[in-house]
C-alpha cells in the first residue's frame, strides 16, 4: 500500500509510535525513526531492517526548528523525498493545575504542539518543494477532547494540536496535503497508572490476549491503532482531511468539529439579569457534560 513512500514518525522509539513505524515500514515505506533515546531508536530501526523493511534513526527532542528541519533533510538525504509526516512525540507531566510549573508547562507544550508545529511546517515545505501531495498525521488525545482530570499542559497540547489540524487541512487542501489528527487508545505504559488498568497493561505485555469487553470499549493494542495511521498515509486517503479519528481496540470513531448546540437573541443586547434568566431556565438543560469518559473496564 505504501511502495516508494517515505515517513517521518516522531517519537517512534517506544510504544505506539514505534507500532506506527513498524506498520508503515510492513507497508512498504521507508521510514525515518525519531526519539531522544538513541538505543530505543536503534531498536525500532533494527526491528524495521530485521523484517526487511527500510530505516534510518536521527536521534533528538522535537521542538525547536533545528530538529524539525533535520527529520525532514533526513528523509529526503536517505530516501530521496517525503510524503508522511507522523506527529507523535511528547513529553509527560500529569499534575493538577495548582501543582504545574512553568517548567512542567513549557516542556509538554513545548514538545507536544510546538513539536508538532515545526515538524509539521517542515513536512509542509517539502511537500511544496515536491509538488506531489503529502500527508501531515497528527496525534491527538482523548485528554485534548474531554475533561482529562491532573493534564492541565497535555490537555492544552492536544486540544490544540486538533484545532491546528483542521486550520492546515484548509490551508493545503490546494496543494494536495491532507492534515488529520488520530486519537488513540491503547493498552501501553502510558495508561497503565490509570485505575483498572495497571492489571491489564501488564497481562497484555505478558502476552496475553486484550479481553473482548476491553476491546469493544476501544482499548487494544498498539497495532489496532496502527493499521489507522497506515491507511491515512496511502494514496487510498486522499479524500480524507480535517478529520479527527479516534482508533483503538475493535472501535474506529469520528470526532465530532466543534459546533454551537443553542442560539437565543435579545433584541438591543443581554442585561446581566436577562442572561441568568437564560442560564438559569431556557439553557440549564442544554449545558455541556465536562466529565471525562472513564477508561475503567469492568469484568475483564
């Protein structure tokens, strides 16, 4: 599905993003391994090779342009040209806003969205330098959709990252790139400090089959999620833009785009008083859940 394709898939040393890699390459694609972890890098490269796949590791935080620029240089150096951009890198600091630092902040935004910024402006270039098209692959989060209780930063990153995802689908639909964001679920390590889920990350990674009901609630493994992330790099995707797609488990799912649910007008303007009447009687039925979706999977 992907012969002749070349692939960039940040943070690609572990976990889903090295399922994403791994996929890609099975595929047919020659793919360009990212992550700050020299020897993890060197693992999924190898894993690739192993299998008879192609790839190369360019080690480094994404972030700044610098990094960006040279995943990009990278691709087209080794492999000649560009055509999928898979945006999976970041950094975690799960805390209350109260408990997020400066610190905390600048390090997940910096490397979720400002990662995916740059790297996605790079790809962007040299897809225009090609002429041929391209596809920008974002990675967003159920915690970027919902309520996501201690990820104030990752939460914003995500949010975002979604919300840039359809701006650039508008933005380059002329030239051929489709931008589109994945929003995976997946039993990895990541979600394995999350209640009545530790239990089931480690039977998985013993080996053992994802239960049925699991699966059915959209947790699956890596490789669930992967095959998604192949389809949307092919040629078969060219239809498909500015969409954000949850994929995990059995389940595939189309967010929504954001959209009004209730209009009510005053003619001359709102008083203060007039809008509590509104809030307190004709919209307190029509007011937004902000509760998370839990992850807690019963009888498994």
């Amino acid at each position: 599905m992907l012969d002749g394709r070349v692939a960039v898939v940040t943070g690609s040393g572990r976990g889903l993003g090295r399922a994403y890699a791994q996929a890609l390459a099975a595929a047919g694609a020659a793919v360009v391994v990212n992550d700050i972890d020299a020897d993890v890098a060197a693992e999924t490269v190898a894993a690739i090779t192993d299998a008879g796949g192609r790839a190369v590791a360019e080690v480094g935080a994404v972030g700044e342009s610098e990094m960006a620029d040279a995943l990009v240089r990278r691709a087209a150096d080794t492999f000649g040209r560009l055509d999928v951009m898979v945006t999976n890198a970041g950094a975690l600091r799960d805390k209350t806003l109260r408990n997020t630092t400066d610190e905390d902040f600048d390090l997940v935004v910096g490397s979720h969205l400002r990662g995916t910024f740059t790297c996605g402006r790079a790809a962007a270039a040299q897809f225009r330098e090609q002429g041929e098209g391209g596809r920008l692959i974002l990675v967003g989060s159920p915690a970027g959709q919902r309520a996501s209780f201690g990820q104030t930063a990752y939460s914003a990153s995500k949010g975002a990252i979604v919300a840039m995802m359809r701006t650039w689908a508008v933005e380059h639909a002329r030239i051929g790139v489709t931008a589109n964001a994945i929003v995976p679920t997946a039993l990895t390590r990541m979600v394995a400090t999350i209640p009545g889920l530790g239990e089931l990350v480690a039977k998985v990674e013993a080996g053992e089959p994802v239960p049925e009901p699991a699966r059915r609630k959209g947790l699956g493994t890596p490789a669930d999620v992967a095959s998604v992330i192949v389809y949307l790099a092919s040629k078969k995707s060219e239809h498909v833009t500015g969409q954000a797609i949850a994929a995990g488990g059995d389940r595939i799912a189309l967010w929504t785009h954001p959209s009004e649910v209730d209009e009510h007008q005053q003619r001359g303007g709102w008083s203060a008083e007039q809008v509590a009447d509104l809030f307190g009687d004709t919209l307190a039925g029509r007011l937004q859940g902000f509760q998370p979706a839990p992850l807690v999977i019963e009888e498994v």
